[in-house]
C-alpha cells in the first residue's frame, strides 16, 4: 500500500506538470494507482492483492499504450526502429551510411537486436500486430518475469505479484506506454542477473547447472548490449562480480558467451556491418558516435542534467562532458579492480551507481535513462535479493536440497549449525 501510494502521487504529479504522451499515460495511471490502493484496503487476501496489481497493469500499462498507439502518431524512436527494419530486409544494414543522412532523425543509435521490433510492420503486418512499440512491450515483460522466476523460485505466487508490480509501476510503465526503447535493455540486464546469483550450496552440488548459469547469464547481457549501448557496463561490473566469487575462468566463460552471443546477433542482424568497411563506418557512426554527441547533426533531446548543461557552453564544454564520463568510468574501472563486489547485490550497487553517472555527466542524456539504476534498485527491494546470498531450493519434505558440508557429524558440530541458522 505505502508502494502504491507512492506510485499514485508520483502520477497525479505527473498530470498536472507535464504534458503530450506523459501527461496522457499520468492521467489513466493515476486512475489505476487509486483503484489498486482501495483495492488493496478492502481486500488483504492473495487473490486481493492480485486482483489489486492486476488492475494497475491494465490502467497504468495497457490503456494508455494502446490508447497513445491509436490516437498519437509514431514516436521518433519507432520511426528509426521501423525504418531499420526495412533497411535490414533489402540491404543486410539497419543503418544509413554517411553520405545518406540528411538529419539527426537520419540516424539509429540503436544497436542491431532493436530492429526485432520493427520486423513485424516491415513484413506488412497492420494495426496493433505491426506496432513496434507493443513487441518493446512483449520483450520486456517476458525476460522480466524470468528474472524474478529465477531469482524467486520456488515461490510462484510472490515472483508474479512482484512481476505485476514492477511493470505497474512509473519507472517501467511510463517507458512502456510512451514506447521507449529502455525497458527490454534493463529487464535482460536483471535477467543476466538473477542467472548469475549462485545458489548458497556446496560447489560441488550442480557444478554443470552453475557453469550453464553462468553461460546463459552472460548470453543474456549480450542479447542486451546488443539492443543499446547503454548495457555494456554492466559487462564489466557482472564479469568482476563473477571473477572475485568464482575464479578468473568463470569469469572467462561469462565474457566469452557476452562476445559470442554479441557478434553471432550482429552476424545475424547487421551482417553487412561484418563484411563491408562502408558498413562497420555506418554501425559506429550510428551507434556510437551519434549517441555522444559527435556526428555534425546532433539528437534535439533534452535534460537539465550536468552533462547537457557543460555541452550547451560549446565545443569546450562538450570536450569537458565527454572528459568528465570518461573519468567516471575509470574511477568505477579501478573500483572494480581494488574492491570487486562479490555477490549479484553488490553488483547491482555498483552498476546502479556507475550508471547514474553516466547519465548525469553524458553530453546527450535525458531523464528517461534514470529508468536503469532506478530499476535496478526496485529489482534488489521486491526480490529481496539485498538480504543475502539465494538460499538453494527445498525438497518436499522441507530439507535443503544443499549437498552437506564435509566435516564432523558428532555433538561438538551441532551447536555450530544451529547457531548458524
């Protein structure tokens, strides 16, 4: 309740200061939160709180996407993401190369996995069915509900409520129903995560399903890296995790199924950026150059945050903003080095804080970005993963399915164990 009367302030708010898609999106959510919140107040059972979160969803969520899919005309973002489609179709590259762009909207920052979500319209579906922006919303909730699955089982009942909830609330529901492409980004990084938290048992227990976690964590971060760039720092910070809690060759398995999934998805989505020099110019122009602000024609989005603030001074102020993120991350590289974190918590922390300065010191950053540490952070309070270590799965009979610590089984071993618990 003190969650969803939080969330309806935020969006009544919201109503009154904003305006356009936000405004449209904080009017229906607001409307959502208030019936959820008395929801919530007259009935305490599960099927209350369900029914309560389920509400939400449908208010603060659905309504406003396809309300906004039917009466606003495209967002810039999926006119790129469309556009990228068709291109990837008939030339292999979902990008312009420099002598066809013709303005900032020339350009697609996006890296190549985005343009799934434009393949639909780009074959000839119609309607909702070819909306880009209802497949951003079906790729994120998907990898989403695995994340808190794995991080929650066995728990069914709580990793589908904290599911609702999470995509109910303003940080993923704003972004959905005003169709950004964030959401999928961060649900696959809180995937890679919650595969990356080993279970508190013996490593000898399951040692093939912690190596094959492992694999599938970092295979889902390059899925994720390959979407924007906006998750390639969280190669780092997951790969120091790994390394200071499992060894440098674990460490090595996770980076290699990163770089491996990232260039096969490129081979299968941009393969022309591999075989051609005009076309890895088009992908770097497009997907590096143009997001910090150094291509002639320059993103009109705007945020009053540090980074724009110096950029707005001119070309030293610019200089003084990309100087200043570059400094960032190597202070969050050396952190890494001298004090790695050692549990997927920890990691979490650390990425939530080096992407928060990324976006206040980046040149061309807005406010959506916070979606990202913002996330990341609800992620650690509704799984609970901040309290410690994932416990390993019960059997039925209620026992640990840990295999036993090797040692002593006699009456000087007991007091031990129990105070442990």
């Amino acid at each position: 309740m003190a969650a969803y009367g939080a969330f309806g302030a935020y969006a009544v708010a919201a109503a009154f200061v904003s305006g356009g898609r936000d405004q449209v999106w904080a009017i229906w959510a607001a409307c959502g939160y208030a019936v959820a919140l008395a929801m919530l107040w007259c009935w305490r059972s599960r099927r209350g709180r369900m029914a309560a979160v389920g509400v939400s969803v449908a208010l603060a969520v659905l309504a406003p996407l396809l309300w906004l899919s039917v009466a606003y005309p495209l967002e810039d973002g999926m006119v790129v993401i469309d556009r990228s489609a068709g291109l990837l179709l008939h030339h292999g590259l979902p990008y312009l190369a420099a002598d066809q762009v013709t303005s900032w909207l020339s350009y697609n920052p996006y890296l190549p996995v985005m343009t799934l979500f434009g393949l639909p319209n780009a074959v000839g579906l119609g309607g909702l069915a070819g909306n880009s922006g209802v497949w951003i919303a079906i790729g994120t909730v998907i990898p989403l509900a695995a994340a808190f699955w794995i991080e929650m089982r066995p728990r069914g009942y709580d990793a589908l409520l904290a599911t609702a909830v999470a995509v109910a609330s303003p940080v993923v529901a704003l972004n959905l129903a005003v169709i950004t492409t964030d959401p999928p980004v961060l649900a696959l990084i809180l995937l890679a995560l919650a595969l990356a938290a080993r279970p508190a048992a013996s490593p000898e227990a399951g040692r093939t399903s912690w190596i094959t976690a492992i694999t599938c964590s970092g295979a889902a971060l390059g899925a994720a890296c390959d979407l924007k760039s906006t998750a390639w720092l969280a190669v780092p910070v997951l790969a120091a995790m790994v390394a200071a809690r499992d060894g440098a060759r674990a460490a090595g398995r996770f980076v290699a199924a990163v770089a491996v999934t990232a260039v096969v998805l490129i081979a299968a989505l941009a393969p022309a950026a591999l075989t051609s020099l005009r076309g890895a110019n088009a992908l770097v122009q497009n997907s590096v150059l143009f997001p910090l602000g150094l291509t002639h024609d320059k993103t009109p989005a705007e945020s009053l945050l540090p980074g724009h603030l110096l950029t707005a001074l001119g070309p030293a102020g610019h200089v003084a903003s990309v100087g200043l993120l570059f400094a960032a991350g190597l202070g969050i590289a050396i952190s890494l080095v001298v004090r790695p974190p050692r549990d997927v918590p920890a990691a979490a922390w650390r990425l939530a804080i080096g992407l928060t300065l990324m976006f206040l010191l980046g040149p061309q950053v807005r406010f959506g970005y916070f979606i990202y540490p913002l996330g990341l952070i609800g992620w650690l309070a509704l799984t609970g993963a901040s309290r410690g270590p994932r416990r390993a799965p019960r059997a039925a009979d209620g026992s640990s399915t840990a295999a036993p610590a090797a040692g002593p089984a006699g009456p000087a071993a007991r007091p031990a164990a129990r105070s442990r618990r």
